[in-house]
C-alpha cells in the first residue's frame, strides 16, 4: 500500500489475536477509560485527561492529524470484539 492508497482508505492491520482500526465516535468511552489512566498516560509524560470531553478534544485533533496526512491512530481491539483495549500512533513518516 502506497502513502497516498493509506491516507485515500485508512488501513486496518490484523494479527491472530488483535485487530488495529480507525477510532469511531463510538469509541469514546473506552478511549477516556485508557487516557485517564496515569499508569498509560505518564510512560508519555502526558496528563491524564479529566473528562469525556478531554477525549472528544483528542479524537478531534486525531482526526485532523489524518485529514493533515500527518499521522495514523489505530485503536486496538481484540479479534473479533469491538472494545478498545489500546491504541498506537504512527507519525513523522
């Protein structure tokens, strides 16, 4: 897949065990429940987020940062189910 192919459909990766997609609205609270967390967020040296609306903020600007053909942020699930269990960021390609 070419550069312009990942940023025209947005790639989705499987293994055996897990399933990275684009993150959906619906993906909200389990997105809030990770970056809330200071055991995820301090490895980062970002604060946790305080609300839901922190998180809303974020997709926003995720979702900006792909329009911009700048990054990639897949959430990660479990094959098979559909609740984020965590998350990873591809940019400065």
């Amino acid at each position: 897949m070419t550069i312009d192919a990942a940023f025209t459909n947005f790639p989705t990766l499987t293994t055996n065990r897990l399933h990275l997609r684009q993150l959906r609205s619906t993906d909200a609270e389990a997105l809030f429940a990770l970056k809330s967390d200071p055991r995820v967020t301090e490895p980062y040296g970002r604060e946790p987020q305080q609300s839901l609306d922190d998180t809303y903020a974020l997709m926003q600007q995720l979702q900006g940062l792909y329009e911009g053909r700048s990054a990639f942020f897949w959430v990660i699930t479990l094959r098979g189910e559909e609740r984020v269990i965590g998350s990873c960021t591809l940019f400065q390609f």
